[in-house]
C-alpha cells in the first residue's frame, strides 16, 4: 500500500451524473482525491469507471454535478484545457503513434510545454531550437526514469505490448502532469511486466509527486497500492475507503469479488 500523504483536495467530483439517452452511465457519484495518492476506482465491466475518467479529463460532460478542481468549479472543460491545467491519460488500449519511435512519440507529450511559433519550428532557428534541446532533455529524463534507453529509437509498433504501454505512461509523463488518469494500465500484461508497472506506478507518485487516478481489475495490484478505493456498480458508488475496508465490504465481494452470495 503507498505511503499515507497529508489531506490536501486536488479534485473533487459532487453528485456527478451522465447519461446518454436512457442509459445511466454514472449516478450521483461523489468522492475526493487528495493531493499525492494512489486513488483507484474499481468494479465490474460496465460499471462506469472510464465514463467517470472521460468526465474528470474533460471528453464528456456531466449531466448533472459539479467537479472542483485545485479549488475551482470547472465550467465545460475540454480535454485540451483538462491537458493544460495538468490533467493527462492513458487509456485501456495503446494510443500511440506506431510508425513513430519511442523518442518522437515522447516529443509528441511536450506539445502543450512549446512555446515557438510555427514559423520558427520550421525552420529550426533561434528560440525553437534552444527549446527543442529544453523538451528533448526533458524526454531523455523520462526515459532513463522508465527504464527503455534500449528502445529509443524503435518505431513502437514494433514493440511488444507491455513496452508499448510504458512508452505510452511516458508520453503522460512527458506532459507533467498534477493529475495521471491511468486506465487499465496493466491489462493484458503477464506477471513481470505487471510487477514492472507497479513499480513506476509507485515512482511516479512518490519520486515525481504526482497524484494518480487508477482503474484496475487486478485486484492484488489494486490493494497493495492504493491509498483508497472506490468501487462502482452499475453506475453508482457502492462502497469507498482504504483496501482494506473496501476487500471486506459485503456489498463489494457480492457485487464484484464474485463471492457467492
């Protein structure tokens, strides 16, 4: 379990609800997250947890609800200025440019931080160069943080998955982000490359100081470290707490441990 950090508000999600058409993706949902925890939301398939990361990051808008966030009531936020604000993603399935390599798709992280104009990136003189060197040492940093110097310049689409995941955890990374929303970052993986994520999962929040939002289904990563769980069913918040608490809630172990009744 990661270590205990002082209460802080970064975000705070009240009564949020979405639905598209009759369909109640997100009911009355309402929970905080404080400032440098491992915060995870767990549940069954459909249960609204990447619904709840696509409102927080702006891609949809809550029907009903507010969310706060660095003690802001955000109005309509879009993904862009979710971005700006120090909001970045990674989702269930590699996002990656896969013809690009590891160092080019880094680059691509750094777009928000670049202050050049067009002109001057083009023809690489002046400001654009002196700063091109600033974000190319910024993703060497990250490389070396996450241990893939070996592939820097390997066209990713060439890269077994668990490598192209990490690749994709460092292009988040590369943005600097306050706030990481990783949505199953360890699906699909095999024990090592899990055991791998778990670990910068956790250097990440302590080394870096970044607050992190996680979806998972493997359970054993989720309790050993989150500093609190939420779980979700069918839309609605049925239990929250430390790992602990949440393994042990009746409501929980029915409605996804899968202990019989």
């Amino acid at each position: 379990m990661a270590t205990e950090h002082q209460s802080e508000t970064l975000l705070k999600v009240d009564a949020i609800s979405l639905s598209f058409g009759g369909v109640h993706a997100l009911v009355d949902v309402s929970f905080d997250i404080q400032k440098g925890e491992i915060f995870s939301i767990i549940g069954p398939n459909g249960a609204g947890k990447s619904s709840m990361l696509n409102v927080i990051n702006g891609v949809y808008q809550p029907t009903q609800g507010t969310i706060t966030y660095k003690g802001e009531v955000r109005q309509g936020m879009r993904p862009h200025e979710a971005a700006v604000q120090g909001i970045a993603r990674t989702f269930q399935n590699v996002a990656l440019f896969k013809g690009m390599n590891t160092i080019d798709n880094l680059m691509t992280g750094r777009n928000l931080k670049m202050k050049s104009n067009l002109l001057m990136q083009g023809f690489y003189w002046g400001p654009a160069q002196n700063e091109e060197i600033v974000h190319r040492q910024a993703v060497e940093n990250i490389i070396d943080f996450l241990e893939i110097q070996s592939i820097r310049k390997t066209p990713v689409g060439r890269l077994p998955y668990g490598l192209q995941k990490r690749v994709e955890l460092g292009r988040a990374l590369a943005a600097e982000p306050t706030l990481l929303l990783l949505d199953e970052p360890m699906a699909g993986m095999n024990l090592e490359e899990k055991e791998n994520t778990c670990r910068f999962i956790l250097d990440v929040n302590e080394e870096l100081g970044t607050t992190i939002v996680l979806i998972e289904h493997d359970m054993s990563v989720v309790m050993d470290i989150s500093d609190r769980v939420i779980v979700l069913d069918y839309g609605r918040k049925i239990s929250e707490g430390a790992p602990d608490t949440v393994r042990n809630d009746q409501k929980v172990i029915d409605a996804y441990l899968g202990v019989a009744h």
